[in-house]
C-alpha cells in the first residue's frame, strides 16, 4: 500500500476513534440539562437562563462541527453514544432520557451546520416537556412542527409496545379482560354494499339477517362492554390511590434543592457562581417567609456539606460559601425572620431550632436583638436554646445582652450563661447583680449557683445586702449549701444589724439557721444569749427567737450543742420542749 494511503488509512482511524470517544456526548449533555434546568428554575426576570442557553448554543455547535454531527440512541432511561451511556438519572420525574423515550423516540442525530437558533429552540421545547407530564403534544409532535433542518429523530415502530407509566394498560387490566378484541365487531362494516333501492326494501321486509357472525353480536356485548368500561376491582383502585397519593407526597422542596446545586455545581466563571448563590439565597428567604423552616434547614444544610468539600479541596469557593452563611445570619435576615415567626399563627419549632442551629456565630447579636421582639414564648424559648450552642465559644458576644434595656431580654441572656456553666461568665454577671429590677437579679443568683467557682460565694455574700427579701433568702440557701466559711461574718452581720428583728419571722428563722451551718462552735454564744433572755410580756418576738435558737442548735455537730439540747427537751416552756426534741431527730441541715 502506497504510503500516502497508509497515511490517509491512518488519519482514517484516528478520526474514527475520536469520533467513538463519549467525553464530547457528555459534555454536550451536561450543557443541554444545565440549560434546561436553568430555565425551569430561574424566575423569568434573572439573566441566568439566557446565559445558560448562550454557553449550550456556543458549546453545542463547537462539539457537533467538530465530531462531524452527534448521533444518540435512547433507552427509558439512559442515552446512549457508540453504545456507551453519556447521560443516565435514576429518577423518572428528572431524566431527560426518559421524556424522549415516554413519546417514542429511539434516536436522535444532530447534524452539522446546525444553527443557532435551532439549539435555542430545543432547549425552550425540551424545558416545555419537562415542566410538567400533561401537555397538549408528545416530544414527538412538538420536533415535527418546529420543522428542525439539522436535528434528525428516529421514532420507534409502530406496534411495538412501551412500557411507561402514562401509556401501559396492563397496570390496570383486571383477571376477566376478554381475549376477543372489540375491533371484532366492525371487521364486516367496510365490507356491506348495497344497490340502489336494496337498503329500503330490507327496511320494509324487516330482515335484519344481514350482519352475521362477529358484527351481529355487536349491540350485547358491546352495551355489556360499556356498562363495564369505567369500573375498577378493588386492587386496581388501591393502585390508583397509591399513584395519586405519591403525587401529592412529592417533595417540591427537595426537588428545587437539588436543582439548584446542580446547577451551582456545574458553573464554571465566578461571577456566575456569585450570581447562582444570590438566587439561592432568594430560595432561602422564600422559605423563611413561608415558614419552611425545615426546608431551609435542609438548604443550608446543603451549604454546610459544600462548604466542608470544598475547604477539604482547598478550592477558592469555599470562601463564597462562607460569605453566604455568614448573609443568612446578618441582622436584616433575622429581622425578616423575627416578623415572620410573629406572623405565623402555627410556628414549626423543631424546624425553627433546627435551621437557627446552622447559622454561624454571626447570628448571636441579632438573634439577641430577636429576643425582645418576638411575641411568641416558644419563639423565644427556641432561641434561648439556639443562643446556648452558638454562643458556647464566643461568651464576650452572649454577654453583650446584658446591656439590653429590655429586663427580660437580659434575664435571659444571664440564664444561658448560667446554663452554660462556665466561669468566665461570673465577671458579667457581675453587672446584672445589682440590676435595678429584681426578677434580673434573681436570675443571676440562679445562674451563679449553677457555675462552680469560689467567686459564687462571693456574689451571694454581697446578695445578702439586697432590698429583696426573696433573694436575701435565696443566697442564704446557697451558703448553707456550701457551706463557706467566709459567709459566716456577713451572716452575723446580718444578726447584728438593727433591723434585724424587723426582718420577716421565716425569713429570721434562716438567718439564725444558716449562722448556726457556717459558725457551728463560734454560734453557740449567740445562741445562748437568745436562749437565757428573760422574755418581756407580751413580747412575741422574743419568743420566737428562743424557737429559732433551739432548732438552730440542731444544725450545731458538737457535744455542747446536744447537751444543751437534751436539757431544753425537760423545759417548763411546752415551745420550747417541743423545739428541742425536733431538733435532737437529726442535724441534717436546712430543708
């Protein structure tokens, strides 16, 4: 063979082979069904479909003039090049593959000097079809009419029968289905003839033996078939009901979720990627408004998956992604989802919790902002308990909401701090113990108490001074509790002061008690002073106080303090006797 044919020969194959390679079928599929689904997704006002459409037309006509024209076969739901699958999607409702086959196409071959505007209107066809299954034509219809020079299809062979959904009848045929077809009783009709004036002599004779065999039984079973026609057994109905019943279940939010990152993840540029993010964060603000709060959990969840993929590959994108979820937490985002949430007669909890968990750190400030205008308790109880986990590393932005004006926005904030049981809290809670309404106040005991740290002591020891009878009580409990010994001078303090005998009785009787916890030994000399006073007459308090010293001796673990007890037990004073014997039953501390 002469070597310019060995030549020729080559360059033969090579092209050949070229031509076999499937990546060009992928890549042209992959740009037809991101332009179609940016049509489908995109409101009609965004530049995105049209730019979609602009990169598949470019792109098509390079990879069509290049290859010398694509030829595809199509299964129900795969396509095929050269035998090999370029575009494949497991679900009926997405598969391009499946919308051409459901309307008997086979194939389908585009050409070259295929032209601009023939791809356009495909891909404004194809987005037709797979907008909705009920339209006026098949696939099939709609490619005759628009006329296509250089896209040719192959449709499959009359007669041979699909199996898809929308066409089969076999789901529903019932056991007793007749083997004889109904077309039986026409098969003589084309056949009768008649002479001129035959018809009305029949007529006048009344012979109606004329149409025999299948057609002659045509009236009975024909009005016994259409009495039947429209009736179902009772499995054939629970079919339908499960068909119906899928179709009302469809998730038309994880469908537009997946949509949407399909199309994010095939953008290539940028700025188009900025924009993609921009849309979906329109999604987003959608389903806040309509209080779809677990769809926009499941959004951001996406975000949070692709953002961790991205960093994990080191891909500059990672930091849009970012830049988004940092946007949802900012302060007009959770405004617009404070006014929702007290809009919203019937509010999803769970959901709310749930997507207000994934925001970033950023959200803190607003979300405490939040607080004092929602209208909902479970609202703001849902956010307390998102302010716990978000602000677990970042106390200095939690403590900001001390400084609230609102009271109860600041009880609040002392509560999650309490709650989050960590001593760096102790130096801002400094600030709301001498706050001007008490219920703040009490909190911040209550979240002291809960913080395990020597400063506790300290802040109910300064409690001790406070106008508030409930939280003088309340501190008074706490150092019985521990037991310090540094709070015993500030409880005799207490003793001590002049108006301590216009103290509430219940209130006396802790005071004397704890003194008695915290001294134990170096109680006993007050004790006994209240115990050996000559009583005025008709003096009540007196009396009561002796009571208190008697049950306080039973808070004393010293020999002393038995003995003495044993003794007031044989007491003339019937109060006091009692008393005594109530306390030797045991010195378990204040109740």
């Amino acid at each position: 063979m002469p070597v310019n044919q060995d030549l020729d020969f080559l360059e033969s194959e090579i092209d050949s082979l070229k031509r076999q390679n499937p990546k060009c079928a992928v890549e042209f599929f992959n740009f037809l069904v991101k332009a179609i689904k940016a049509k489908l997704v995109y409101p009609a006002s965004s530049k995105l479909p049209a730019q979609f459409r602009e990169e598949f037309i470019n792109k098509a006509t390079e990879i069509i003039e290049r290859e010398g024209g694509l030829q595809f076969k199509i299964t129900s739901s795969s396509i095929l090049y050269n035998n090999t699958p370029v575009y494949e999607s497991a679900s009926k409702n997405e598969n391009l593959a499946y919308t051409f086959f459901r309307d008997g196409l086979i194939g389908i071959d585009f050409q070259t000097g295929i032209t601009a505007d023939e791809l356009g209107r495909l891909v404004d066809l194809l987005a037709k079809m797979m907008r909705t299954l009920y339209v006026d034509d098949d696939l099939a219809t709609l490619l005759w009419e628009s006329n296509f020079e250089h896209i040719q299809y192959e449709l499959i062979e009359e007669g041979l029968e699909i199996e898809t959904f929308e066409y089969s009848t076999d789901r529903f045929k019932g056991p007793g289905v007749s083997g004889e077809d109904i077309e039986s009783f026409f098969i003589n009709e084309g056949k009768l003839t008649f002479e001129e004036g035959e018809l009305e002599s029949i007529r006048r004779s009344g012979n109606l033996a004329l149409r025999t065999g299948a057609y002659a039984k045509m009236p009975d079973k024909s009005h016994q078939f259409l009495n039947h026609i429209s009736e179902f057994t009772q499995e054939e109905k629970n079919q339908i009901a499960e068909v119906l019943a899928s179709d009302a279940n469809f998730q038309h939010t994880d469908y537009l979720i997946t949509i949407i990152f399909e199309i994010l993840g095939l953008e290539k540029e940028i700025a188009g990627y900025v924009e993609v993010l921009g849309f979906i964060g329109k999604a987003l603000d959608s389903l806040i408004t309509t209080g779809n709060f677990i769809g926009a959990s499941m959004l951001l969840n996406r975000m949070h998956e692709l953002s961790n993929v991205l960093k994990n590959l080191k891909n500059p994108r990672a930091e849009k992604i970012d830049n988004f979820l940092f946007e949802c937490a900012s302060k007009e985002k959770i405004a617009n989802l404070t006014q929702t949430l007290n809009n919203l007669k019937d509010i999803d909890i769970h959901g709310l919790k749930t997507y207000l968990q994934q925001l970033p750190w950023a959200a803190i400030d607003p979300l405490i902002v939040s607080l004092g205008e929602l209208t909902e308790f479970k609202a703001r109880l849902a956010v307390c308990e998102v302010l716990k986990t978000l602000g677990k590393d970042h106390i200095e932005l939690l403590a900001r909401g001390l400084e609230d004006e609102k009271w109860y926005v600041v009880r609040n904030i002392v509560g999650i701090l309490g709650d989050l049981n960590d001593s760096r809290a102790i130096n801002y809670l400094k600030r709301t113990i001498r706050h001007p309404d008490y219920r703040v106040r009490h909190e911040t005991l209550t979240a002291v108490a809960k913080i395990h740290s020597e400063e506790s002591v300290d802040f109910m020891i300064l409690a001790l001074s406070d106008p508030d009878n409930k939280i003088q009580l309340a501190s008074l409990r706490y150092l019985a509790e521990k037991k310090s010994k540094r709070a015993f001078m500030a409880v005799e303090n207490l003793i001590k002061n002049k108006n301590f005998r216009n103290k509430p009785p219940e209130q006396i009787r802790e005071i004397i008690e704890v003194y008695a916890i915290l001294g134990q030994a170096k109680a006993l000399p007050y004790l006994k002073s209240l115990l050996s006073k000559k009583l005025l007459f008709g003096s009540t308090t007196d009396e009561r106080l002796r009571v208190y010293a008697v049950g306080a001796l039973g808070k004393i673990n010293q020999p002393e303090a038995i003995a003495l007890l044993n003794k007031l037990a044989s007491s003339k004073d019937a109060k006091v006797a009692a008393a005594a014997v109530r306390s030797m039953g045991g010195n378990k501390g204040l109740k």
